[in-house]
C-alpha cells in the first residue's frame, strides 16, 4: 500500500492495537484493515478450535426510533421487524423495486430503538436511502463514534463469561447490554462463522481496552479478514458484493426463510411481486454450494457448464477450505443443476475441472441455541 493510498483510507479505533500485534493492513471498503497476523490459515482453525477477535468497526452501526419504527423499517424489507421481541435480533435484507438486495444487515429489538448493523462498503448509501424513505415514519441516528468486535469460535463464551458472566445465558440471536471487565458494551450472540460467539458494540474510546481484555483470555487470540472470509465460506454464509447484490433476489439466494409467513401473506415490501413469485413457482437459478475435484480453488466468475459443455452459471465464491481440506466454492447454477450431487464442469485457466454440487453449509453450524 502507497504513503498516497494509506492517506485516502480511514482507520477504526483499534488501528494502533493491529500494529502492534503485526496485522497485514491492507485496504478494505474504504479501510486499513488487517488481512491477518499470524496467518489466515492458522487463524481459521484456530477460530474453529478455540476464539478468535475480529475488528469489524468498519461496519455501521445506527439506531432507528420513532412511533414505530419495526413497523417503518418492514417497508423496506421483507423480514418481520415491528413484533421483534425486545433483546431479539433478526437477519433481513434492504430491497429494490425488483426485489434485487441492497444489502444485507442486523437488525436488533432494544426497547425504545432498533439498532442496525450495515455493511461497510454499503453504509454511505444505505444510511441515506434509509433515512430519506422512512422520513417522517422514524429517525435514524448514525453511530460513527461506536467501535465493533466479534469474538468467535468454541470457546468465545467461555472467554466472555470470565469477564462478563451474564453473557453465558445468551441464546443464539438475542442481545442485551454487558459489562465486560466494567466497560459498557451491547452484545449479541451472532457471527459470520458459523460458530458461536458475539458481536460486541462498544464506545470507541473504550475500544482498545476491551480488544486487550479479550485478548488476554486463555486461547483468544487475534484474526484477519482472510479467516473471516474463508470461515463463513465455509459456514455458507453470503458475502454482500459476491454472492448477493441488486440483480440477486433471497429467493434466489436461498434466503427465502427471511420473509416471514405474516410478510408472506401481508406483502407490502419492495420488488413482493417479483419475491412472492419466485416463492410460489421457483426462480430460474439458486445459489448452491460446489465442491471441486482434486486440489485446485474455482475463484469468483469462474464458469460453471453441464457435462455437454453448455454454460449453467458462474462461482460467486470459491478458495480452500482449511477446515474442509480442500477446495469449497458457492455460485449460481440454473435451478434444475442444483440438486446435491449433480455433476459440474467448472472452467479454470481454460480447462473443465469436474466438481459437483453439495448441500451448504461445508461445515456444521455451531451456534448456541440455549
């Protein structure tokens, strides 16, 4: 990265702490952010063995308040929000017209607000969007002085209840405020792994210190970017800007558990026509999971043909899957390829690589459901 570059970039409150520890920084959603410390494969299977702690501050964070602002928010999204209850959080995602995603993001129940977490690379546009369409109907109020963590893996309760013992009642899915080691957080039992774990709001001030906190527990050690896009790939999770963006549908991306039976029935969200449809008679494609033969990764736009050699659809996401040992892989494929077990050609460096499709996830979710 140039002196140029690492100037255009902004920097999260734990910038100094990765430093130190001998992060990678390189440049992500506008960013200096670590890639990794000691190595992404290292830290994957350590993230899937003990805990790890993800800076994830680039992420934004708001609340949304007003009369009722579950009920103002359900105009965007297709995910039941105003009977959410209070300390619940529900995964849901901003549509257009034609029911493409915006983005995807949390959206928590705390009482007297919603507290939402957006994308990086989308909050200047989301926020906007969000505040312009709900004006009148609820506030949004930006949290830019809020810092972000997520500690995860097997024993990422067991390393948080040292410091805050109330959070080993958690179930998978909710939140509630949390004194770790006296500093005041907001946390919820949620993660982009597939493990169990928290993510954890904190005033960014307060930041480093909790950051230490945490990574002075028995087995927690620092993570990368790099594992945490290999450990959700592996968790088959989605990755906005890959595998879903504005000309995906969740019905498309298998995400059709979002929309609720009461939205189902109730519609009144963006692009319901063209959702509600896909429901009731299938989309022409989905996203499936692909496992390629032998040992080489199928990257992104990689091809995807049928054994006559007849183009079917392209890899969103693919790389090694250190947990898997092998190569892992997700994209689109017309909806008559994506049974289990159907056999792929998948053209790399010009050449077909036999794969075939798999159930997601690659590995088992762990998550904890009280």
């Amino acid at each position: 990265m140039t002196d140029a570059q690492s100037c255009d970039l902004k920097r999260t409150p734990l910038y100094s702490l990765h430093l130190e520890l001998g992060g990678k920084m390189v440049p992500f959603a506008g960013y200096e952010m670590p890639v990794q410390y000691e190595g992404i494969l290292a830290e994957h299977l350590h993230a899937r063995d003990q805990a790890v702690l993800f800076d994830v501050s680039h992420m934004g964070q708001a609340r949304l308040t007003g009369e009722n602002p579950g009920k103002a928010l359900e105009t965007l999204v297709p995910g039941a929000i105003y009977d959410l209850p209070d300390g619940k959080m529900r995964y849901t995602v901003l549509l257009n017209e034609l029911g493409g995603i915006l983005d995807d993001l949390m959206v928590t129940q705390r009482g007297d607000h919603l507290f939402l977490v957006v994308n990086a690379a989308c909050k200047d546009d989301d926020f906007p969007f969000i505040a312009e369409r709900l004006k009148g109907q609820a506030d949004l109020e930006i949290l830019p002085d809020r810092a972000l963590m997520a500690l995860q893996g097997p024993t990422a309760a067991a390393a948080l209840a040292r410091l805050a013992p109330e959070c080993a009642h958690m179930a998978f899915m909710t939140a509630r405020p949390l004194a770790v080691n006296g500093i005041d957080c907001e946390a919820t039992r949620s993660g982009y792994t597939g493990e169990d774990g928290y993510e954890i709001s904190v005033a960014a001030d307060r930041a480093e210190d909790l950051a230490r906190a945490l990574l002075d527990q028995p087995g927690v050690k620092p993570a990368g970017l790099g594992a945490r896009d290999s450990l959700r790939l592996e968790a088959g999770l989605s990755l906005y800007g890959s595998d879903i963006d504005e000309t995906t549908t969740p019905i498309e991306a298998s995400l059709g558990w979002i929309v609720n039976k009461r939205r189902r029935e109730e519609a009144g969200f963006p692009g319901a026509d063209t959702i509600l449809g896909q429901i009731a008679e299938g989309p022409a494609r989905r996203i499936v999971g692909i496992k390629p033969d032998g040992k080489a990764p199928a990257r992104a736009h990689t091809e995807i043909q049928d054994g006559a050699g007849n183009t079917i659809g392209e890899i969103t996401s693919g790389g090694y899957g250190p947990s898997v040992g092998g190569p892992v892989a997700m994209g689109y494929v017309k909806t008559e390829f994506a049974k289990p077990d159907t056999p792929l050609q998948l053209i790399v460096r010009g050449r077909a690589l036999p794969a075939r499709v798999i159930k997601l996830p690659f590995t088992q979710h762990r998550y904890y459901r009280g």
